[in-house]
C-alpha cells in the first residue's frame, strides 16, 4: 500500500515538474512551485532511506533500480524547480546561493544526475558492493548541493 501511495506522490510530483520545467501551466504559483520541490526532495529522501536500509542490510539492490531510476530522473528537474521568484515563501529552506550561483547549483544537480545514472547501473546488475559504494558518491553529491544551498 505504501508504495502505491508513493507511486502516486511520485506520478503527482514528476507531472507538476514537468509542468514548471515547460512553462506550461501558469496556475503554478510561487508557493506551487516551492512546495512541488518539497515533495521532489522528500520523496528523494524516502528512495535514499530504502536504499541505506538495504545497503545496510546487505539486501539484494536489483529491487532498487526503479527507485534509482526515479532519483535520477527526478535529479534532471532540479534546476528547473527553482525560478525566479521562489526564494521566499512556504517554508523554504532554499538559500540566495541558488539564484546567484546559478552556474555552481546547476553543475551540483548536474553532478547528482550523474552520480544516480551510475547507481542506476550498478542497482540494475545487482552488485551489492559496487552500489554500497556508489550510494556513497550519491550521498557525496546531495550533500554538495545541500550545504552551500540549503538552510538547516
């Protein structure tokens, strides 16, 4: 159940993306566009917490790649999620930096993208050992964009 329930945050999430990265919807507002974020960032955080509990546990990763997958997917929006005009507002922890260090926020998703493109691969083939360390690298790269960009 929890997955479907994910699945459907998911499919939610990806389409107001997709939304906001085309221009496409104007009934996105600024707190719209702030909160598909937050929802972008927590389901990436949900994927990351299976994936250290089966890293942990030593747990087979193949059942892992479609959550790699969608971390990697979702690492392609990131930039687009942050337009002008979504600094402020519902509770964002978004920092200045964003908006001017673009070029520095731009290569930190793109860093992250591929990192999970990786990850994807080694989750795909199974290798438990390769994805352990690979995990690593990802945290690597969302910690890179965390720190300079985000608020505690």
């Amino acid at each position: 159940m929890k997955c479907f329930a994910l699945m459907g945050a998911a499919v939610f999430t990806f389409w107001a993306a997709a939304a906001v990265a085309q221009g496409s919807s104007p009934t996105l507002q600024p707190n719209d566009i702030i909160a598909v974020r937050q929802s972008l960032m927590d389901l990436q955080g949900g994927v990351v917490a299976a994936m250290k509990a089966a890293v942990e546990g030593g747990d087979n990763v193949k059942p892992l790649t479609a959550g790699a997958k969608g971390l990697l997917s979702s690492s392609h929006v990131i930039p687009t999620l942050f337009p002008a005009g979504t600094e402020a507002g519902h509770n964002t922890k978004a920092k200045p930096a964003i908006w001017s260090d673009r070029a520095g926020f731009e290569k930190a998703a793109a860093d992250l993208t591929a990192e999970a493109q990786k990850l994807v691969q080694l989750a795909d083939a199974n290798d438990k050992a390769g994805f352990a360390t690979q995990f690593q690298a990802v945290g690597k790269a969302c910690g890179a964009c965390h720190r300079p960009y985000r608020a505690q």
